[in-house]
C-alpha cells in the first residue's frame, strides 16, 4: 500500500503549500482538486490503486479520530444534540421527496431509496450499508453512488466560497455543511477549508447524521422482511456500525480528561487537517469526471433537487 498512500501524501503537502498561499480555499479542497485533475490525465497505476483506496477510507476515518483529541466531550455531545432537530429535518425532506421527486421523473423505485439514503445520511456509506439490506443491482449502487458523490465535489467547492460571500459565522456554516453536504469527507473538507471552528463543528454534525444510518437499515429491513413474507432479514450490524465515530468520542474523552496537553491542540489540528487532505487527494485520484457526468440526466437530476432541498434548508 505505500506506493498510494506516498502519492496521496505528496498531493496533500503541495495543497497544504497552495492553502498558505490562498488560505480563502483551504487545503482539502485544492487536495481533491489536484486528485481529479491527476486522475483527468490518466489512470492511477495499478500499484497504487490499494494504498490510494486505504487514504480514501482508513485515512480519512483517522483523521477524525485526530481532530478527537483537539476537542471537548462535552462540547462534542452539546452540538450533537442541540443540531439533532435539524439534522433529524434535512433527513426526513430528503426521503420523503426522494421517491416523489424520482416518480415524476420516471426512476426505479430501489435508484430512488439508494440515491435518497445517500443524499440524507452520510453518501456512499449508507448507499453500500442499504445495499446490504436490498440487495440492489451492482449497476443501480454504482450509478446512486456516481450520482450522490458528483454533487459532494461540486459542494467541496462551492460551499466555502458561499459562505465567506454570506460572511457566515463559523459555527453556522459548520452546521449548514453538516446537514446539507453528503459525504463525511467532503463535509470535512468543506467545514476546514472555511475554518478550523466550522471544520470542527461540521464534523460532529456529520457524526451525529451518520449514526442514523442505524435506525433507518433497521427500517428498512422490517419493510424488506414484510415484501418477502420472512421472518426477518439478516443484517451484518457489525460492517454497518460506523466504528471510527466511537474512537472519535474516546479521542474527545481523553482530550476532556486532561490527558492532551492544551498546547498540543494546534499541531493536534495540523496533523487533522494534513491528513484530511491526504484522504481527499486519494478520492480525487479514484474521481473519474467524465463519467460521474455520464451517469445519466435523469439520476442526476434527482440527486440535484436533493441536494438543492438540504442546501435550502
């Protein structure tokens, strides 16, 4: 895996470089910008592909554990809770108006659950732990998954630029990306590339929406069980279980415990902000633009008026 995860690195400390230069933009956001131009030329080497797909994943997932130790338990369950109404809101708009909105445009009904669970929760994660449930067609996940993560590259990039044009205040913007972008990674990159108080902010508030994916998997599988007539469906909660959520609150734990000295929090969000931009570099580099735009009108489509939904909210 090293050959990827070098590559993804030296993507991240060039976009670290371009951010001191332009700090408006942000490092994460030049990160995935700099992986889907690299990737627009060609494809990655097959040597590089594992590693690349470690930084994606893995990397990502440990950078939120990091940014744990910079922050207080306490805090991190206030915001939680004290989102959860919106949050709970943005989820609810986005599967209710999923299956209308994809009638009218005349979608199957298992593209519309797929492209709406990964638009309300947390992108290709909740479409792959549904999935688990459904048990879809491999082209019908590929193509919610292309349709979901097209709009999470164009907020990467947009949403910073809003709110700094709205002067929003951190801890809003933190909150609006947080509800309103799909995917874990690119509410990260977002929320940090505005601030260091939204990326941290937007981060909990994505945590709390992911942990939803729970209840809804649950929902999901009753109604499948029902349409077969079973006993019940079996669930592999143990895949489903976003793990890296719980080190994140243990992170935050020591953090409160007094174990993280206050004069490390700096280098702590640094190391956060490094890493987050590694992961991004790799899923920039697995970005194939052309065809997330063919896709098809329709899909995309769906995905838009979603995502035009949360962002209203």
């Amino acid at each position: 895996m090293i050959p990827g995860i070098l590559i993804a690195a030296a993507i991240a400390a060039v976009a670290v470089v371009c951010a001191h230069v332009v700090p408006l933009v942000g490092a994460p956001v030049f990160a995935i910008l700099l992986g889907v131009a690299i990737r627009t030329l060609g494809p990655v080497p097959a040597p590089c592909r594992r590693g690349i797909a470690f930084s994606a994943r893995t990397v990502l997932q440990a950078a939120i554990v990091v940014s744990g130790f910079g922050l207080s338990f306490a805090t991190v369950v206030g915001t939680g809770l004290a989102t959860l109404p919106v949050t709970l809101g943005t989820i609810a708009v986005a599967l209710v108006l999923a299956p209308l909105a994809g009638r009218l445009l005349r979608l199957d009904r298992m593209l519309n659950t797929l492209i709406g669970v990964g638009t309300a929760i947390c992108g290709a994660s909740a479409i792959a732990a549904v999935s688990s449930v459904l048990e879809p067609e491999e082209t019908e996940v590929a193509l919610s998954i292309a349709t979901v993560f097209f709009y999470n590259v164009v907020a990467v990039v947009v949403f910073p630029a809003i709110g700094h044009a709205l002067n929003m205040a951190q801890d809003a913007f933190g909150l609006w990306a947080g509800t309103a972008i799909n995917d874990t990674s690119s509410v990260v990159a977002a929320g940090y590339a505005y601030g260091r108080e939204a990326g941290d902010h937007a981060t909990i508030v994505k945590l709390t929406r992911a942990t939803l994916i729970l209840p809804i998997v649950a929902v999901l599988a009753l109604l499948r069980a029902r349409d077969r007539h079973a006993t019940g469906v079996h669930i592999a909660w143990r895949r489903i279980v976003p793990w890296f959520i719980v080190w994140f609150l243990c992170a935050a734990l020591i953090n409160s415990a007094g174990v993280v000295p206050p004069d490390w929090h700096d280098g702590i969000a640094a190391v956060a902000v490094f890493l987050i931009s590694a992961a991004l570099a790799a899923i920039g580099l697995q970005t194939e633009l052309v065809r997330l735009l063919r896709t098809g009108a329709r899909p995309l489509a769906l995905g838009f008026i979603l995502w035009l939904s949360l962002i209203h909210i």
